[in-house]
C-alpha cells in the first residue's frame, strides 16, 4: 500500500474542526457551492458530498488531502452509493478513483456527513498510478481462459465477469488488470503428500494449525494482466409456522431454537432469522461442492447434537447483527444464513480415511457455512459446537460482502483479526465484567489442542503481539494466522482499557459497534493494520461526538494507545 496516499480527518479533531471551518468559509469562491441552487442540505448526499470532495482535494486548508491524475488533472471519482449508518445517524457516500476512466484497485474516499449534508469525516485511500496504458490488449474472453487453466476446469470457464482495474502488484508496478471475483476451483485427482510437521512441533499440532487455517481455499478472486494475458495474483476468498424447542447441543447444553414444524415433523429452519441447518452426511464439500448444502435436517428420526449447535449459534450471531450492529444477516439484506454440518474434505481427513476434519469456513461461492468435526472424548464434536467460532466464520462473510479484504499478508492477517474480534465479543456480549472475559479462542474443541488463539496473550500460541515480531513468510497466504495476533492484541488493549475510577473505557456494545464500522465503512481491500487504526478513531469520533470534548478525547486516547501497545502507528 506504499503507493497509495492515505488521508483522514474528523469534525471533532482539532486540526479537522480548523480544516471544515476553512472549507465553509472558502465555498463562496467555487461555483459548485454558488449560485440560486439548492443548499448543502436540500442537495441528495452524493452530490453533497461530491462537491466537499471536490472542494476538498482542491483547497489549500488540507493540504495533506491532494491526488492528481496524469498531467494534473483532477482525479476521476465515481460513487459506489450512499448507506445510512443507524448506529452513528450518519450517512455515507463511497467513491472509487478512476485513471483514465479505469476503476484504480483498492482505492476508495469514504465520506460522512450528518443531517445537514454537513461532513463529519473523510477517509481516503488514493492512488497516482500514472504511465499505465489503460487500453486492453487481451479480451475478456482469453482472461477467462487463463483463469478456466489456473482453476482446473478444463475447456469450459467460469461464469464470473472479468473486469477491468488499474492493479499495484506485490513488486510495486501498476498494471492494467482483469479480475474475476469469487471463482470456485475445481479438486485436484492428484492425492496430496502428507505435510512434514514443523521441527519442534508434533504432527498432530502441525495439523491442527493448518487444517483449521484454511490451508486449501476453494474459492479465489483471480487477477490477469490485460496486456500480457500472464496470471498475475491469485487471492484467497475464505473462509412455516415458527416454533421454540428446546434441544441438547453438541457440549451437551439445552439450547432453545426457533424451528419449523409441519404435523409431527420438525425441521431446522427459523423463518424469523432466516437461519437453515443441514446435514452433509460427512461427504466432501469440495469434490461434491454441487451437492451442498445437503439435506435439511428434520424430526424424525432426531435432531443431531452437531446440527442443534451450528443453528442456536448462528441464530445468536444474527440476533448480534440485528440487535447490536443493525445489520439485517450477513448480507444486509435478509438473505439466509444456511449451514452445513458432517463434512469432511477427505484430502484433510486426519487421520486418512477417518471423518475427522478440524476445519470450518464461510464459503463465498456458496454463500453458506461449512463445518468439519474433530474427536473430543471418544466422540466427534462438531466445530460449530464453540460461539466463537460460529461468530468468526461468519464475519468473514461480512468482509467479503464489504471491505472485501483481501486474503493475503498484512490485509489478510487483518481479515482473519476482525473476525477474531466479533467471535471474542459476540460469544462474550453477556458478560459486563469485560476482565473475566473467555479469550480463548476455540477452546474445547479437540483432545489434542487447547484453542487456536488467546486473545489476550498471542505468544502463547505462536503469534506476535508487536509490530517489531512481524513474521514475513511465504507460508498461510502471508502468515494471516501469525500476525493477525498484532492487531488481536490492540484489540485486547483497547477492550480492557480502563478510566481512572476503574471503570471500562468501553461496553462490548460500543467495542462491537467501533470495529464494526471501521470494518464495513472506512477499509478497502488492501488495507493494514495502520489503515485499521484510522478507521477505529474515525468510527469511535463519530459514535461518541456527541460527548464532552474532554470526554471524547479520553476514548480516543484510549484507542491510541491499545493500538502503540502493539506497535501499530
């Protein structure tokens, strides 16, 4: 991201209080804002914001806030829509850069304005990609092609669009770009050779580590130079009449669960939530990808334990999307949030030929959770059986119907962090006294592991907890699983920060809402984990303004310094 300019200012800052007195003062001299037209606050938000934009990048007051195209023309922005964000009662409009009329890759201005159309705030991430020739040698059609061979499906291609992008690549160089999103590759007939286990580590905890992290994502988003038709990057996408029951879980806890019912037949299906349950039959969802989600689970003959799990946690997780965040499911939109219990991808099956498969994922392609299980006591426990995890997977759904951050290095360590936050708080939501939080994560789930990750102590598991311990690897997408401990560790800090009487800086609901609107609102698909502390600020400016400016700067402090406890500036 060295090549992009980021840029943030917020109404409640000093310097950003100074920099939005200037721009009102100043309007009078631009056109955009003269004249018998409407005012600022009868004008729709996008031409709102537009024109402060415009003004914005143009003024002398934020001199910090400047891109140019070639030649020193403005830059092309185009909008990306406006959304009302209920939690701050703001609004925000979204704008792409454009470079000779080409959409530049992972640039983005997100802009917040109240209800006067007045801005709040301005975040960008923006680009001078300059000297890229921005007409396509390749067609569409021969990218498809490139990406049909690098996918393994042979003669036919996928159906997804190609679309054309200016695109910095990992050696810093700009290129024109097709990129095909959410493409499912086909399995591989070739059997894998076992991994070699890590010196100083057993086989079982190697495997533990690798299968749990996604060692073998599925579905892609596929990057081809549009000139030279070479595959550039390939990036990791993963991760009735209603009634209440009450029903043993999979950890043996009576769960009460919405469900549908027909006659004497029950079915695992809450019309309210949207949530659907299946059961895969320990098939593999890979090889029979077709075949998902299964069949629905129904009584008779009994409802499983391992299903029971996977539909009370799902239904927590959208009760805390509704309740908590104002999000209506992982899309927005009301869409279902179906799962599937029993499968095992049998290239991972450990050991070979056994129904153990220590994974879980959100699946893009499909839209749907994935659930592995693992021996526990003589038994298989299902990996939907710990919240935690249940809220984890299933915010990754929620970034990549977002920020759509990508899976891979720093952008992909934090990806991973995010949805450790909301399976920490999400599974913790009923618990005031923050500092007797579970910070395990995936506790109980295996005879041979612990948990995956401790929030509050990262080292304990393997990971860093500091920038200065950043691990550059080739291995886990760019060690997403390592370092997503740094910004799990900022995290921890700032939830555990505490006032001088004692009191919690915090509640789990404004912690919930602070990275939740960063997540959604401020990152773009490249960010880091500096870019993720502007967006925490940025969101907790705008929840809290209406506070005492010595009240507010007392948690913006405290965010500041969770994040320079992990060295993250």
């Amino acid at each position: 991201m060295a090549a992009f300019k980021t840029f943030s200012m917020h109404a409640t800052e000093r310097d950003g209080k100074t920099a939005f007195a200037a721009l009102k003062t100043e309007r009078a001299d631009y056109a955009s804002f003269g004249g018998p037209g409407p005012s600022q606050m009868q004008l729709d938000p996008e031409t709102a914001a537009r024109r402060i934009v415009e003004q914005a990048l143009d003024s002398d007051s934020v001199p910090s806030f400047t891109v140019s195209e070639a030649k020193g023309k403005k830059p092309e922005l185009k909008s990306l829509g406006t959304e009302t964000q209920p939690l701050t009662g703001t609004r925000i409009v979204k704008f792409r850069q454009f470079y000779n009329k080409v959409p530049v890759y992972s640039s983005l201005i997100t802009v917040e304005l109240d209800e006067k159309n007045e801005c709040v705030s301005i975040n960008s991430t923006l680009a001078e990609p300059g000297g890229v020739n921005t007409v396509a040698k390749k067609s569409p059609d021969e990218a498809l092609k490139v990406v049909a061979k690098a996918a393994g499906y042979g003669k036919s291609v996928p159906s997804s669009p190609p679309r054309l992008y200016i695109y910095l690549d990992d050696k810093g160089k700009w290129r024109l770009v097709y990129i095909i999103e959410d493409v499912r590759t086909k399995p591989s007939k070739q059997k894998q050779a076992p991994a070699k286990a890590a010196k100083g580590r057993s086989k079982e905890a190697d495997y533990a580590r690798s299968s749990h992290h996604h060692a073998d994502p599925v579905v892609f988003d596929y990057v081809v130079d549009a000139n030279t038709g070479s595959l550039v990057a390939q990036l990791p996408r993963t991760p009735g009449v209603s009634e209440s029951i009450s029903s043993p879980d999979d950890i043996g806890k009576m769960r009460q669960i919405e469900v549908d019912r027909n006659g004497a037949s029950i079915r695992l299906m809450d019309a309210t939530l949207g949530i659907e349950t299946y059961d895969f039959h320990f098939k593999d969802p890979d090889v029979r990808n077709g075949q998902l989600p299964g069949d629905l689970v129904t009584k008779p003959p009994a409802l499983s334990t391992a299903a029971v799990s996977a539909h009370a946690n799902a239904s927590d997780v959208a009760r805390f999307l509704r309740q908590t965040l104002m999000r209506n499911n992982i899309d927005n939109a009301g869409g279902r949030m179906v799962s599937s219990v029993n499968c095992v991808i049998k290239a991972r099956a450990q050991p070979p030929g056994s129904q153990q498969w220590f994974n879980a994922f959100w699946d893009p392609d499909r839209r749907q959770m994935v659930y592995g299980q693992v021996a526990f006591n003589g038994a298989l426990r299902t990996i939907a059986a710990n919240l935690d995890v249940v809220a984890h997977e299933m915010f990754h759904g929620v970034t990549n119907d977002t920020s759509r951050l990508e899976y891979k290095n720093m952008s992909g360590a934090l990806n991973e962090s995010y949805s450790d936050i909301f399976g920490i708080i999400v599974s913790n939501l009923d618990n005031p006294a923050i500092d007797s939080w579970n910070w395990l994560l995936g506790e109980g789930l295996s005879d041979s592991r612990e948990a995956f990750r401790d929030f509050s102590d990262p080292p304990r598991f393997r990971q860093p907890k500091h920038m200065r311990d950043f691990v550059n690897t080739i291995d886990d997408h760019g060690g997403v699983h390592t370092n997503s401990g740094i910004h799990n560790f900022a995290a921890f800090s700032i939830m555990t920060s505490r006032a001088q009487n004692g009191s919690f800086h915090f509640t789990a609901q404004d912690l919930a809402k602070m990275f939740y609107i960063s997540l959604t609102q401020q990152l773009t698909r490249q960010s880091g984990f500096s870019d993720s502390r502007r967006g925490v600020l940025l969101a907790a400016r705008s929840l809290f303004r209406a506070l005492a400016p010595a009240d507010l700067n007392v948690k913006v402090r405290a965010i500041e310094k969770g994040f320079d406890a992990a060295g993250i500036a």
